[in-house]
C-alpha cells in the first residue's frame, strides 16, 4: 500500500530490482516476497546484498516489511530507516539467510 492506497503489482516485477532509500541510499537487491497467504498481500520483501551501513546483519539477508516501501518501478524506494538511541523501541527489519 502506498499511501493508503492499495497497488497492484507482478511479483515478478519485483525480483531482483534495487532497493533504495527514499535519501538516495542503496539497501540491497530484492530476492523474494513474502506473502500473507489468506489475502494474497506482499507483506515483506527478502534482500540480499545489503548495505552494511544501514543493517546490520553481517552476510544475511534482511526482511523489509512492505509497507515502507514507498515506490516500484525500475528501482524500488522505501522509506529511510531511523536510527533510535538505546531505550528507545524501535521497529526491527528481521534477518534471514540468504540462498545463493
């Protein structure tokens, strides 16, 4: 959803774009989707290859949820991720492993 607006999309538009900041700043390349299987959404987006600076998750993967994606075409765009100071709750982007 972008915006409170649902969107449709392939899922094979999906693979394998970039993934951006909506800063400009490089996140990874998107290898899968997650799919919520009762309604058929796009709940997150598996990425590899992933900016170190902004995640870190050594040599895994990384679970973007959806809905910070904020835009897909020949490149995908999602929200910046905040960083929080100790204390603070903040909203994890899980790990995973990737498959290569």
């Amino acid at each position: 959803m972008f915006g409170g607006m649902k969107m449709h999309i392939e899922l094979t538009t999906l693979l394998g774009l970039d993934l951006y900041t909506t800063r400009g700043i490089y996140v990874g390349r998107i290898q899968d989707v997650v799919i919520e299987s009762s309604e058929g959404a796009i709940v997150s987006l598996a990425v590899v290859n992933v900016n170190k600076k902004l995640f870190n998750v050594g040599n895994r993967g990384v679970l973007i949820p959806y809905r910070w994606v904020t835009a897909v075409g020949d490149i995908a765009l999602m929200m910046h991720p905040v960083k929080v100071s100790p204390g603070e709750e903040k909203e994890e982007a899980p790990e995973f492993r990737a498959v290569e």
